[in-house]
C-alpha cells in the first residue's frame, strides 16, 4: 500500500474531509459518464451515492477506533451493499417491448457505492484504482460490446399440408437455422377455395449472416409451398 | 506464482481488479453479442464491485492489526472480514430480480441474465480474494453455460415428450374439440389454462395454454401443432419455448 496516505489511515478532521471529499469527486467522475449519456442516474446521485457509502463506513471505524466501542466495523458498510441492490432495481424499467431497461445503470451505481465503501473505510488505493477502471469501462470499452450477432427475423409461410412445414422446419435445420417460436395459424375460410389453408410465423435465428432472400426463394420452391415472405 | 497474489500489496490489488474485470469481460462480451440485457458493461462493472468489497473486507482487518491496532488493545478484536463480500450476494440478488419479467403467455425472460450475474459477482468476489485457481476454473464453466449451453437445452427441450402450447379459438365449446384432438392423439393433457375467455363482442380470439405429454409413438412437437392447426375452430397454436 502507499505510503502517502498513511497519516490518512486514522479518523482525523483532515482525514474525515479528505474521504469525503475523494468520495464524491469519485462519484461525480462516475456520473458525469452518466449525465453526459444522459442516463436517469447522474451525477447528483452518483456522488450522493459514494458519499454515503462513505460515511456509513467511516462512522463504523470511528465508533470503533475513536470510541472504543465492541463492535465489527464492517456491519454497517456492509449493508450499504444489500441497500443499493434494492435501489438498483428500482432502476430498472420493463419497456413496452419487453426488454429491460437501465440494468447497466443499476450496476455502476452499485459498484459507485462500493468505491464510497472503500474510500470511507481509507483504502484510497483501490477506491480511486476502481474508479479509474469503471471510468475505462464506460468510455474506453464501448466498441467491444457492439459486435452483436445477425438478428433474428420472422418469416411468414403458407402451405396446404403439414408435410410441407415440415420440410420447411429440416431445412432450416440442415442451413443451421434456430428456430426460435413457430405459430401456425388457420386460414381456412379466408379467401376463395384454393386459397391456402395455413400459414405458419416462424421466428428463425441464423448463427451466421444469411441472404434472407435467397433463404425465401428456396422455401418457396418447395413443394406444397404457396407463399414465404418476410415480415 | 499464484502465492505471490496472497499478499495484499497495490500490485496485487491492481492485479485482481484486472483479472476481476478481464474474465468478466469476456462473459459480458458474449451476452452483448447476443444482444442480452446485461452486457460487457454490467459485468464487467459487477465483477469490480464485488472484487472490491472483498478486499475492502482484508484491508480493514490489515488495518486492524497495523494502523487501528491501539483501538484493538483496548477494546479487543471483533471483525468478520467476510462481511462485505457476504452483502453481494443478496444484493446482485435482488438486482437480479429487477430484470427477470413476465412476458407473453406466462412465460419468464431475464432468469440467465440474473443468474448469469449472480455468478459473475461471486466470480469477482475469488478474484478479489486472490483466489485465482477458482477464477480461472469458474470462468471457464460459467463461460461454456452461459455462451455455450443455450441451444442444447433449447434442442433438449424440443426433445421432450413434455410441451406447452398456446392455443387460440373462437367459442368455448372450442376448447373441448381441442382437448379431444389432443386425447386423440395419445397425448395426455397436464393443465389447461384459459388465458384469455372467449367473448362475442370482442374481434380477439380466446386463448388457452395447455401443457401436455406427447405420445410415446409420436413425439414429435412440429406434429402436434400442425395436428391442432388443422382444426377448423383454431386461430393459431404456438409452442412457447422458455
């Protein structure tokens, strides 16, 4: 460990307004990341965040060191981390689609609340090395996680006889093809006599990139095939 | 090797946050890949966060025996070092709950993703001990189940006898000509649950979900549904695949 915080390891007044003061300058490193992507938690709460971590575990060694209370100083910090589990995920919202939104939110302050949580309890060391690493998380490794794999797409097949889905169904089989949900919805009655009697959604996910026309002529050419088109 | 990260030095410290940041990385790089939920960010965050409250953990109890140690001859020892770590547990907990959600027809999307992380932090929480062993092993398992494992349970579960379907129809007595397609073909019927009750003033179709065992001389699902499909008084039927 440094040296140069050693005459910060007590509870001093010196060394109380330092924590302090390093928990929320690390706190409003993390949510100016935030801000900026204009995400719910900002700064604001970021620093309000570390800077309460902080005290809950700075009081913890004051109660312990300067008071000479029995007591296990780490109780109380501890708890800050169940705690922001909970806020964490209030942030998380449930969209209209059915996706989950603000997850990544939920994590960094999380992880703010821990570096409040160390820099209370005096390792500065590693509160300000975590705070570099989650300012180098946020910005510097964006472009690793936008490889993202070829999406999925529905596809909307009419045909007379289940023999013909099923063909259809070893097809996408044999191309490597998820098949991801199938509905199979009746058509009879729909439209003139010869109109076909079903169709089928099929939700396909391709573990490489296909040519999705090429992949609909094919099907279409089948026998006992009527129709495919991409929806 | 391994034993010089036993000591709790800055070197040490930086290290275990990388290989707490690395190894996580890659899992989340692969959930983004995906287009999941929680992505490289959120692991590699969580994965931090937990390596850190273990550390906080040891150095708290170092100071103890340093710096605080004049408190400690008064007083006397009292100090769990494992607490904090402990808190991540319920806490990646009960953030895990926030992204597990109800989507159509019953069915639960989010449960890999919080299970995933929940794995992850407890991953952070070796590294942050410097327990390396752990984490290269634990890495390499949670690795090959979350990015690795998907389409072999979705293959076994598409082998099953067991299947649940979604069904839709236009009157009630529809849902009895539907469980007697179903008896007919050998299959037993576990549950019917009526989602949606049918309704003459509403354009939307009833629905139902049945859960059912396929025959052993028939098992195949892509049958079953075509089978129900042919049925005059069914909308749609769609298999729901968890």
């Amino acid at each position: 460990m440094l040296a140069l915080f050693d005459p910060l390891r007590r509870i001093t007044l010196v060394s109380t307004a330092f924590r302090l003061f390093l928990a929320c300058l690390c706190g409003a490193a993390i949510g100016l990341e935030r801000s900026a992507k204009n995400r719910p938690a900002g700064f604001r709460t970021h620093m309000l965040v570390c800077l309460g971590a902080a005290i809950s575990t700075m009081t913890g060694i004051y109660m312990f060191t300067e008071r000479h209370l029995l007591m296990d100083i780490s109780r109380m910090g501890a708890q800050v981390i169940t705690g922001l589990g909970f806020i964490g995920a209030g942030t998380i919202i449930v969209t209209k689609k059915n996706t989950v939104k603000g997850l990544t939110t939920a994590a960094g302050l999380w992880t703010c609340g821990i570096i409040g949580l160390a820099i209370g309890s005096g390792f500065y060391e590693g509160g300000i090395l975590a705070t570099a690493f989650v300012l180098f998380i946020e910005t510097g490794f964006g472009f690793l996680g936008k490889f993202r794999r070829p999406p999925e797409f529905r596809i909307l097949v009419h045909y007379e006889k289940k023999q013909a889905l099923d063909q259809v169904m070893r097809f996408c089989k044999d191309n490597r093809i998820v098949i991801n949900n199938l509905r199979i919805r009746s058509d009879a009655g729909a439209g003139s006599e010869d109109a076909s009697l079903y169709s089928a959604e099929i939700a396909l996910h391709p573990t490489k990139s296909v040519d999705r026309t090429l992949l609909l002529d094919r099907i279409v050419n089948m026998a006992g095939i009527d129709e495919a088109e991409e929806i | 090797m391994i034993t010089l990260l036993h000591e709790f030095t800055l070197t040490t410290v930086l290290v275990r946050l990388l290989l707490a940041v690395a190894s996580a990385g890659v899992i989340g790089m692969d959930r983004s890949y995906k287009k999941r939920e929680a992505g490289l960010h959120t692991y590699m965050l969580i994965s931090l966060g937990a390596a850190m409250t273990i550390m906080i953990g040891i150095y708290e109890y170092e100071m103890l025996l340093t710096q605080w140690a004049d408190a400690v001859a008064v007083v006397g020892m009292k100090y769990d070092v494992s607490r904090f770590g402990a808190q991540v547990l319920s806490g990646i907990g009960f953030l895990g709950a926030g992204t597990i959600i109800t989507v159509a027809h019953q069915q639960k999307a989010g449960l890999t993703t919080a299970t995933g992380l929940f794995a992850t932090a407890c991953m952070g929480m070796a590294a942050g001990a410097g327990y390396v062993e752990c984490v290269a092993i634990a890495f390499v398992l949670i690795f090959v189940v979350v990015a690795m494992m998907q389409p072999l349970e979705t293959g076994f579960k598409r082998r099953l006898r067991n299947i649940t379907m979604c069904v839709e129809y236009r009157s009630v007595e529809d849902l009895a000509v539907v469980t007697e397609a179903i008896n007919r073909c050998g299959a037993q019927i576990f549950d019917i649950e009526v989602e949606r009750a049918a309704s003459k003033n509403e354009k939307k179709p009833a629905s139902a979900i049945f859960t059912i065992q396929l025959a052993k001389s028939n098992p195949s699902h892509s049958d079953m549904l075509s089978t129900i499909a042919e049925l005059p008084c069914v909308e749609s039927v769609q298999e729901l695949i968890a």
